[in-house]
C-alpha cells in the first residue's frame, strides 16, 4: 500500500489578486477551496473573465470529494460555474455565499443539478480522513469562513479572507476564542491572506465609512452616485442609511449591484425600507436632490455602469454638471488607469467627485500587518504559505512570520500548482501539478492561441491575399488581390501593394509543380515569404491571411 501524505497547492491565488482556488489532500480524498475568477486587463483583448485551470482536478476526479467556499467575492466564487459544468461535487457554504451562488448557477442553467449545502462556523463536515470544521473571520461581506482540516498528518488551516475589525457593521465578530482555541490545539500548516502585507499598523472599522458617507450625502446639492463593489454588503448598507437620513429614493445601476441587492435583502442581511427602491426611468423624473443611485464600476471596467455614465453612454441615466460621484472603493493593484481616466470623465461632465484614501469613503476589507501578525500569533503554526497576493505581499508576509516566530526554513512562497507535501511529519516541497488561467469571451473558454491572435490583430493587423488558380494546370489566372485591415493605408502605399503582388506571383512561379496542388503547402510558402519582405520593409508583423481560389 502506498504511503499516505498530506498536499496542499493553489491552483490560484497565489502570485496575484484574484481567481483563488486550492486543495488539499489526503490519499485518496481531495476538497476545493474556493473556485474564483479576475478581470482582464487592457492586453487582453476581448476577454470577459479568467477562471483557474482545472486540468489536474478532472484527471482526479474520482478523489475531488467537495468544494468549499470561504465567502462570496468573486474572486472566490466567480469561476464555481465554469468548474461545475465539468466537475458535479458538492459545494459547501454559508448562506449569503450560497445566495450568491445560487443566483451565478441560475444564469448558467446549472442550479437544478448542483448539490449546495449551508454550512456555519459550528458545521464539521467528514470527507474520507480529512474532517473540516469552520470559524468566524469578518471582512467586506457577511458570512465569511476561516476553514480547518483535520488530517491523520496533522491541521491545516486556511484562514480565507479576514480583518480584525472589533466594531463590524453587521455584529459579525471574529472569533478570536476558537482561533486561539485551534492554534493552542496545534496547527501543522497555516495558509493565510496576504493582501496588505506591506500596509503598517491595522486596517480601520468599516463604521468609519458610515459617518463620513452621510456627511457627503448632506451636502449633495443634486444626484449621487455612489460607485462601490456590489458584494460589499456592509457598505451598501451604509449608502441605504445616509439615503434614509437625507430623504433620498435609491436606484440601482448594474446587474451585479442589482442581483446582490435582491439576494441580501431577501436573506436579510440588507435592510431597505419598502418603497425606497426605484427605477432608473422613475429616477430621472424627481427632483435632483431626492435621488440617489448605487452603481458598479468602482475598479474601471470598460463595460460597468459607471463608465458608460462617464462616457455619456448609459442607456438609462445621465451624470450633469452638479451631480456628486463617491467612488467608495479603492482601485485594485492594476485598475488604476482606468479609474483615473473615469474620474476625468466625470469632471469633464461637470461632476464633483469624491475619491481616494483622503476622503475615507473606503476601508479595506483585507487585515493590515498587526492583523496578519495576529493570526499567526494565535494559530502558530509549524509551517506557514503566504497566499492570495502578488509576489511582493507574499515576500512581506513571510516577514511578517518570521518576525512572530516561525523558521524561515518552514515558510514555503509558492507559485501556482505547485505542491507542499507532509509524510511522516516532515514538509517539504514536492513537485508540482498543472495550474495557469482559462480566458472565458462572450463565446466561452478560449486559450492562450486565440488571444495570441487578437494581440497580434491589435498591434500590426491583418494583410489578406487572394490568388486565383486554374484548376487544371495550376496557372494564375489573374493578378493577385492584396487587401489590408489595420496594417497599411492601401490608398498611400501603391508600391509596397505591387511589391506584395509581385512577390506573391514570384513565389508561386518558384515553387514545385507538385507543390501547387497542396493547398496548404503553398499557403504556409507564401506565409514565409511575406512576413519576411513585410518585416524587412515595415519593421512590422501583420497576421497574413492567403486566399486560394481554383476556378
């Protein structure tokens, strides 16, 4: 019989921020933590979504015994869709997570089959010889979970995303008795959060947020706008409150913010007084100042609500001189740019907008130094893996561990698929597994050839020759058809196009009569002799497109 060993690995989140998704296993059981998604960014042309790569999940398929889910951002359940399509497990989660879900598996027309379980911070779940039980963290959504497993090669514990935030908007507390209750018991490995590693002291109270968003609201002479991450449900609560105070209808702009709404309020965790809510058409007909709306876009996103209101776009409403715009989020670490080109926008547009750290219309969800410092403090672990953040956060939250107490030599920086394994009570790293990105289009998943394509089109463009043959001996019958696509103007550039012509006419006369007859033969020989001429001319690799016609 083969040895048992205890693995864990992440098949995302580690080395980024987004699309988290890990494993651990014991033997012959595998549970799922988590299956996230990101957002691309401006290279990737076209692309909705990117979900991790399952590969090594299906070639075990037999093992995966669940999937577990920490909370409900969609970084942690944005590609649970994509994955249940082709892998049917159990999912486990606690409810505003599972209403989430739900509404995600609805969409895709998955949620009659799916097997979704609520779980809480008292649930003990049994999977083989891995007993996962659950403790309560608080972050920018209610319901989240830190989660341990129990192995015959000792604890793991995946702490999820958390804060240590002792005045939390909805009464959520961490549960800072069980954590040191599980660390005093012993935790072999600890995987924990480390998104504002480099960030000093502790991350403020959301209640901060609160104050400062009805002060802004009092002083809003016309419309607000108020942009934030739809999941936030504790910072929508708070625009629902200063909209109470300051006697303003609230609309909804966005189908995110709009089904997070709907699932909130119908599982309670999102209180809105009856008829508060209206729509945009009826928005638009009251007076300015009684109107308040909730809108998507806070991170930049070229098709979110918030940019086509910028961009004067938006089918449903409109931002005029006068109006206030609260982006009460922070950009995420390469949102930047386009956060800055909205806020231009909207000053075009004559807005006021209110923004950045200064204002305090934001604070993180994510725990600070002191936080992620007290998390070890209470689990101390044995062995410890940074995750969830880029490489830099990463590297400081092993500092951060080794300032606290934990070897240097038992702090493991991984990258994605690769594997930490445990036998016989030593940790060591152990190889790796298949891990990268799948790119999702409005179409579905597409690989690494089709973006390569769009980037190729994008830069230097498309140049398409059309030859025709005789189909009985081969002969051209004709001058060749040069046609250009975001390559060169054809109109200012007649004797490069001869020169194309010519060159085209020249490689079909030099070829082999045998070769003539072999389509595709004759196009990947033009193909070569075109880039290279074109490169030599233009300093520029256009994709080449050959046309044959027989007639």
């Amino acid at each position: 019989m083969p040895e048992q060993r205890l693995v864990v690995a992440a098949l995302g989140g580690v080395n980024e921020i987004g699309k988290n998704m890990y494993f651990l296993q014991y033997g012959d059981d595998i549970v799922v933590i988590d299956c996230g998604s990101k957002f691309p960014d401006e290279s990737m042309l076209g692309i909705d979504l990117i979900i991790p790569d399952v590969a090594y999940l299906l070639k075990q398929i037999d093992k995966v015994r669940a999937l577990v889910v920490t909370h409900g951002h969609e970084d942690h359940i944005g590609g649970i869709p994509y994955l249940l399509k082709q892998l049917n497990l159990p999912l486990y989660a606690s409810r505003l997570t599972l209403g989430l879900i739900e509404n995600k598996l609805k969409e895709h027309g998955l949620l009659r089959d799916a097997s979704l379980n609520c779980i809480d911070a008292d649930s003990i779940l049994t999977f083989g010889q891995i007993t996962t039980s659950f403790f309560n963290t608080n972050h920018s959504i209610p319901d989240c979970l830190g989660v341990v497993f129990d192995t015959p090669e000792g604890r793991v514990v995946h702490t999820g995303d958390f804060k240590f935030d002792m005045t939390p908007v909805n009464k959520q507390y961490p549960d800072i008795h069980k954590m040191a209750d599980i660390g005093k018991k012993g935790v072999r490995i600890l995987l924990s959060e480390s998104t504002n590693a480099e960030r000093p002291g502790f991350t403020p109270s959301e209640q901060l947020v609160g104050a400062h968003l009805e002060d802004a609201f009092k002083k809003a002479e016309r419309r607000i706008f108020v942009s934030t991450f739809a999941s936030n449900v504790h910072r929508l609560q708070q625009v629902v409150d200063a909209a109470v105070v300051t006697g303003r209808k609230l609309a909804l702009l966005g189908r995110s913010m709009v089904n997070v709404v709907a699932v909130s309020r119908d599982l309670g965790y999102l209180s809105i007084p009856d008829g508060m809510l209206i729509e945009p058409a009826e928005a638009a007909k009251l007076p300015p100042h009684e109107v308040a709306v909730l809108v998507t876009g806070s991170q930049g996103e070229p098709m979110a609500a918030l940019s086509r209101l910028a961009n004067s776009s938006n089918r449903q409403m409109e931002i005029g001189a006068g109006d206030t715009v609260l982006l009460a989020a922070s950009p995420i670490p390469g949102n930047e740019r386009n956060v800055s080109r909205i806020v231009d926008n909207l000053y075009l547009l004559g807005a006021k907008v209110i923004y950045g750290a200064r204002n305090e219309l934001h604070v993180s969800g994510h725990g600070s130094q002191e936080e992620l410092k007290l998390m070890l403090t209470l689990m101390k672990p044995d062995y410890f893996i940074p995750i969830h953040g880029e490489y830099r956060m990463l590297h400081h939250h092993r500092l951060l561990a080794e300032a606290v107490g934990v070897q240097g030599d038992h702090i493991f920086i991984l990258k994605n698929g690769e594997l930490v394994e445990s036998a016989r009570g030593v940790v060591r790293p152990a190889g790796r597994v298949t891990a990268g990105q799948i790119y999702v289009d409005g179409i579905g998943d597409i690989g690494n050839v089709v973006l390569r394509d769009r980037r190729q089109l994008s830069a230097d463009g498309v140049l398409i020759t059309v030859v025709t043959l005789s189909q009985a001996d081969g002969r051209l019958l004709s001058e060749p058809d040069t046609i250009s696509r975001g390559f060169i103007y054809v109109r200012n550039s007649d004797k490069l196009i001869e020169e194309i012509n010519q060159l085209v006419i020249a490689t079909l006369q030099n070829m082999n009569a045998a070769d003539l007859g072999q389509w595709n033969i004759m196009k990947q020989t033009l193909k070569g002799a075109l880039s290279k001429f074109l490169y030599e001319q233009t300093k520029r690799r256009p994709m080449i497109l050959p046309i044959i016609i027989e007639v």
